[in-house]
C-alpha cells in the first residue's frame, strides 16, 4: 500500500508538529466516523482492548486502513493491551464508609450472602499488610490490616463511598512480572494477525516487564513497536530504565494520579516528555484533556491550557480517550485539539528554546548537526531518507524549527512515524537521492519555491537500516 501525505495549500509553517491520537469506541463506530476522525486532525487512532470483541476491533481495523489510503494520510493503530484487570466487581447498590471502618475484600465473591466486597482480581495473591489499597481514583482510601485465606481487610481512612466495577490502585504492591495476562496474550495473538503500528503496556512496573512483552511480540512476528503506559508508582521509581526500554511513552495521568498523588503528575509529565526527546522516544499525554466534551461542545479553559501546556514542554502527541470513544462531540473534539495546536504553536514556538541533550551515538550526534545546520543556513525543510524510521525519530527528538519530512521504502514505518513529532512522511521505492527526489515533488506541488534552502540526510545504501552518514544541502531550482 503506497502512501502519501495529503497535497494543500497550507504553507509548510502552518501545519502542525504536534500529533493527535483519538480513541475509536462507540461514538465513532463506523466508517464514516473513523474518516471524520482523520480528516479533522488525528494522525493516530486507538483501540481498547479493555473493551469490544475481536471482530470488532478488526472491523474497525479495516475502517482505518481504508480511510487512511482514501485520505492519502499515514495513520497509526495503536493496540491499548488492558493489563491487570485491577477492579472492584458486581454488587447491589452504593457502598457508603467512614473514617475507621474496617472492610474485606475477596476474589468474584458474593457480597449480599457474605459481606465481602468482591474484585476482579485476587488481592490476596499481591498485596500485603501496610500496603495502600485506593479505591474510585483513590476517593475512598485504605489500609490493608491483614490477608488470609484469600479475604483481604483493610481499615478505611476517609469517609467516602463507592460503586461496582470502579478501578483500585496498589501503589506499593509488587506484582512481581504478573502484568501480563491471559486475556492480553490472546489479545496480543489476534493483534499479530492485524495491520497494528504500536502495542500500548498497561500497568507497567519495571524495564523487564517491557522486554516480556517484546519477547513475546517477537515471537509473533509482531512489527509493531511498544508503548509503556506511566500509571504506577513502580513506573515512576524505575522512569528512566523503562523509557530506555520502550518504543514510545504514554503519561497515563488518571491511574497515574491514583498511584501517586494528582499534584505530581504536571511533574512526572515533564520528566518524561524530556526523557523522550532525550532518548528519542515519542511521548503521549493522555487522559481527561478535554474531557468535558464528552457533554460539550467546547472545551474548558483549564482544558486548554492543560492541552498547551503539554505542547509546550514537548510532548509529540496529546490523545483523546472518552472525548471520541463515548462523547458526543467526537469530531469536534479533535478539530478543537487541533485548533489548540496550531495557535500555541504559532505563537509561541519561535520563543522556545530546546534543551540540547548529551548523545554521544552517531545518530544523535548527526542529528544535532542537521537542526543546527537547518538553523544557521535557514533551511525551509529538513529532509531525512529512512528505513526504520530512526534516523527521523532522532532528529524530530531534537525539535527543530522547520518541518520534517520523512521518505521511506516502508509503509509500516510511515504510519509509525505518523504519531511523531513535526513529521510527514511520504512511502517511496528505495533508491538514490531519494531525499533530493522528494524535494522536486514538493517543488512541483508548489509546497517549496524556487531558492529555498533544504537539509537532506540520507546514506550510502539506501532502504538498509542505520547507514545514514552523508548530510547535504540543496537549493531548489
């Protein structure tokens, strides 16, 4: 399947970096709303594997793929694994405590007959005395005081209450490499039979649990890259060990609030996006960014901000999870998100000044010359010819001030490339001055003029991974 990006008339400094990532789910259950998606702004498109059968994930595949070919518009799917199914389950009615009260929690028992509150998971296997048990985002928060024989008590500290089916968070217990399921191997096996760009990890705790799922991809034939979502404590303690380990990073804020504390997400959040650009691994803030329009047609105030800010100390995506999954303003959602971008990026973006991090690979050594060179000469456009995509992850991990194009061999490469920032990537047969190729096209498509100046990186053999060596300038003619 050939690819290109769109041909507009939109100037090469009006089109956004930073990408959007929004959730199918069913608000946008269907072909025409997948389409509506792309066409509003969303360069990715995520499936929760939390919910929905494989059919209809599938289905849904297929909706993608075609609108992305109809559209001329890499996207990337993203396979959000569910993890450890960590929640309370089915009972009658609200459960209300207080301050004090003691309270028992056992595995798929019945809680009219014996008084025990059940959960999906068996706690008794994990957790320990003195461990922290939140339950409802952490609205009602415990103690554990002791487990036996499968039933765990725990002391409540606050007066609160909760329903069936809500989330728990464990943040000190240690699930000992037990993060991947039964229920997200079969997930990942239909996954390995699917056009799928990136599988996300929930509730990741160490590097190793990376490297599980990666032997397992591998052993699957999986082409996808892997995402670590940030939601546990765990995470946070072991952040730069498991960002070295992944492929991209997801701030997942809403379980990671519950796991640690709400005031030190903003913080996590900026480790972990200045991480990435470090080791060149695109990040995604993700969660409640504009979730009030889930109801409404206009976002928040905060919303916005939150949405700018993320931008604005580097993040290569912001994602819409409930917004486009089960709102009733999905699209608008995604064309609100996109309106954000551009704005904050054409207004403040030539203020900022990019941390320059210490690499001393030779890709991240080439990559600082070609944004410093692209800058001194006033480059309009970088240019990097890529098989795997890596010698543009490197230089987009940079943040340059020109647009990025990016020309590859690989389809699977450019839809991966689709969720980085400043990228546009264009599918073309491997072959020699495959970069001064694509800047004739671009020139004949009028998106480059006659006298602009443009940075080329390519290497001696082109369509083979890691030979890029040779950075030339070129002026269109």
């Amino acid at each position: 399947m050939s690819i290109t990006t769109p041909i507009t008339d939109v100037p090469l400094e009006a089109w956004k970096r930073t990408k959007i990532i929004a959730t199918v789910g069913p608000a946008t259950d269907s072909y025409e709303q997948v389409a509506a998606l792309i066409r509003a702004g969303a360069n990715g498109l995520r499936l929760n594997f939390s919910h929905g059968t494989h059919e209809e994930h599938a289905q849904r595949i297929a909706w993608i793929r075609k609108a992305s070919r109809e559209l001329n518009k890499p996207v990337a799917i993203i396979q959000d694994l569910q993890g450890p199914k960590i929640r309370l389950g089915d009972f009658e009615d609200v459960i209300t405590v207080k301050a004090g009260d003691s309270v028992r929690f056992g595995h798929q028992v019945n809680y009219e007959t014996s008084g025990v509150i059940p959960a999906q998971f068996d706690l008794a296997k994990k957790v320990k005395t003195g461990e922290r048990l939140y339950l409802f985002d952490g609205r009602v928060r415990t103690v554990v005081t002791s487990v036996r024989n499968g039933i765990v008590t725990a002391t409540v500290e606050n007066d609160g209450w909760f329903m069936k089916r809500k989330g728990i968070n464990l943040p000190d217990t240690d699930f000992a490499g037990d993060v991947i399921t039964d229920k997200d191997r079969a997930d990942l096996a239909f996954g390995a039979t699917q056009d799928i760009d990136y599988v996300a990890q929930s509730f990741v705790q160490r590097a190793e649990d990376l490297r599980d799922l990666r032997e397992l991809m591998k052993k699957h034939g999986m082409g996808a890259r892997l995402i670590v979502k940030f939601e546990t404590k765990a995470a946070v303690d072991n952040m730069e060990a498991i960002v070295q380990e992944a492929d991209a990073v997801m701030v997942a804020r809403g379980d990671l609030a519950g796991e640690t504390s709400a005031e030190t997400v903003p913080i996590v959040e900026t480790q972990l996006i200045g991480l990435g650009m470090r080791y060149a691994k695109p990040t995604i803030v993700a969660t409640q960014m504009m979730v009030s329009m889930t109801e409404s047609p206009a976002p928040t105030r905060a919303e916005v901000s939150d949405v700018a800010t993320a931008i604005l100390i580097g993040a290569d995506c912001v994602m819409l999870s409930e917004e486009t999954a089960a709102g009733q303003y999905p699209i608008e959602a995604v064309r609100t998100m996109k309106r954000i971008i551009l704005r904050t990026e054409r207004d403040l973006f030539p203020r900022i000044v990019w941390p320059e991090h210490e690499d001393h690979s030779r890709q991240g050594a080439i990559s600082r010359a070609i944004k410093r060179l692209a800058l001194n000469i006033q480059a309009k456009a970088i240019v990097a010819e890529t098989k795997t995509g890596a010698t543009a992850l490197y230089v987009a991990a940079t943040r340059p001030n020109v647009p990025l194009f990016a020309v590859t061999n690989e389809t699977r490469t450019a839809q991966q490339l689709s969720i980085v920032y400043g990228i546009k990537s264009y599918v073309r047969p491997a072959a020699n001055q495959a970069g001064a190729r694509l800047t004739d096209w671009l020139a004949s498509h009028k998106l480059l003029q006659r006298g602009d100046v443009t940075v080329i990186a390519s290497g001696r053999q082109p369509g083979v991974a890691g030979t890029t060596d040779t950075i030339k300038v070129r002026v269109i003619e």
